[in-house]
C-alpha cells in the first residue's frame, strides 16, 4: 500500500463550501479482499490508500466519481484485530443505485456473494414501489441495491 491517490488526478484537500456527507467507514478483516469486492464487483475506484504505522492501520477511500464531490466508503484495516467486529444493532445499511439491479444480482451470485434478500420490490411500497435488493460484503456489512438514482 501507499500514501499515493489511485485514481487519474492528483488527490488533494479541497475545503468544503458547503456540508455534504463525505464518508462512511468500516472496519474490515482483509482489507485487500474489501478493496477487491467494492471495486472489482461494484465498479468502484479507489481514491486514496495509506498505511499508518504509528495507529497501527491501513485505510482505503472508494467511491465513484471524485471523492470532493461525491461520497466515500472509508475502509479501516485495523493491523491487531483478529476476531470479526460486533455490527451492533443500531448498523442498518449502504445503498447502492446500479442501473440493472437484476443483472447485478446475478453477476454477484455467480461471484458467490450472500444475497439474503433477493431482488423484489420494496414490501408495503404501493403500485410504484421500488425495486430493492440486499447484499452482503466481506465482513458481512449489508448493502441495498437499487435502480433508483
């Protein structure tokens, strides 16, 4: 790993003008399995990855687009951590919008990813409901998928 952006241009701090959400992150096993699914499977492109020596961790920024625009996923490999993390009740969920929730579905199935709710629209949702689906990653974070941008 290094401190350099992996993505075309040069990474560099731009200050914000106004708030926005700029990252969500999560603590994962095997970080190079991690950076693997979300960009590999989900088309993402990874921003910027480091080692930090001195915290003892390394960390990668994904997303799409460019990272001062758009949302990130911070991926957390904490060097000491052995044992899976504990998600906590109060973990829902990422959304992801994907252009063709069906076809991805069965991308990621023959990929072999967990799917513990199939594509399907959203129950209760009414005659317009939205098309959803559920995934797991990795360390078994949830993430919904659907076509709606």
């Amino acid at each position: 790993m290094n401190d350099q952006p992996q993505a075309d241009a040069p990474w560099q701090v731009i200050k914000s003008t106004k708030p926005r959400i700029r990252h969500t992150m999560l603590r994962v096993k095997d970080l190079e399995k991690s950076v693997d699914f979300y960009t590999r499977l989900f088309g993402m492109t990874v921003f910027r990855q480091r080692d930090n020596e001195g915290g003892k961790y390394s960390v990668a920024f994904l997303g799409y687009g460019d990272e001062n625009e758009q949302p990130a996923i911070e991926l957390t490999y904490n060097w000491d951590q052995n044992d899976d993390y504990d998600k906590g009740a109060g973990y829902g969920h990422i959304a992801i919008g994907v252009p063709d929730i069906y076809g991805f579905c069965e991308m990621l199935e023959k990929e072999g990813v967990e799917i513990p709710r199939a594509v399907g629209p959203l129950k209760h949702g009414g005659p317009n409901a939205s098309v959803i689906a559920f995934v797991k990653d990795p360390d078994g974070y949830m993430i919904e998928l659907g076509e709606r941008a």
